[in-house]
C-alpha cells in the first residue's frame, strides 16, 4: 500500500517525465526544421556575393555545400574575379560578410532607416519637426 506522499512523489515524477519528452520532441523538430529548409534549396543559385578581398559586390552562380557535424552548416560558395572564394552562409546569417560588408546592403539601411525612426530620436525631429506645441 502507498502512502499519500509516495503517491504524490510518483505523480510529479511521471508529470515531469512526460514534460521532458514532449520538450524532447520539440527540441527535435526545431533542430530539423533548419535541415528540410536548407534541404529544399536549389543546389545551383545566382546569388548576390560580397568579396572582402576586392571589396566589390557582384552577382555570381554558387554552389550549395553541406557539412553536417553534429551542427548542420550550410553556405553557398562562388569564385570572384580576382579568384578568390567568396560564402553566402544560409545557417549562420549573422556571420555572413555579405550582411555585414556590402556596400549594396549598407545603401538599402540608409534608404529604409528614416522610416524606422522612433519619436524620441533627433532625426524624427528633423524630419517632421517638433510637434509637442
């Protein structure tokens, strides 16, 4: 016969236990949605590319690579002119030179950075002028 409290033990126990597989589960699927994205990509693509060596921007046919090593690591490799190998990373976007070094990129934020302006910063006064009066 179980006590009461053995009992409550056993209920918070298979609780968390069916809590932790269902994270399992979630944790999986998340893991594999980046896979069947990347997976679904075309293996040739024109991409827009940035060289650091040239420091030119140029539309190029690349090649989707795949290393998968415990992480799933995707890129689209091209050559530039100058012959060095330039990436387009799909998985790890924040570390792409394109996004970073473009002057392509960096003329598109200016153009759409006044329309993303707050009320509190000296620009949107500029532009539309002081209406606290």
């Amino acid at each position: 016969m179980q006590t009461v409290y053995e009992k409550r033990i056993l209920q918070e126990l298979v609780k968390r236990t069916i809590s932790e597989k269902q994270n399992d589960r979630k944790r999986s699927e998340s893991q594999d949605r980046p896979m069947k994205r990347v997976d679904a990509e075309r293996d040739e693509l024109i991409h827009a590319f940035y060289c650091s060596y040239c420091r030119k921007d140029f539309l190029s046919k690349s090649q989707k690579r795949i290393v998968r090593d415990g992480m799933l690591r995707a890129w689209y490799q091209a050559r530039c002119e100058c012959g060095k190998d330039v990436l387009r990373r799909q998985t790890e976007k924040p570390d792409d030179e394109y996004y970073n070094l473009s002057e392509e990129v960096r003329i598109q934020r200016q153009a759409a950075i006044d329309d993303t302006l707050a009320p509190f910063q000296n620009r949107f006064r500029l532009l539309y002028g002081d209406n606290s009066t």
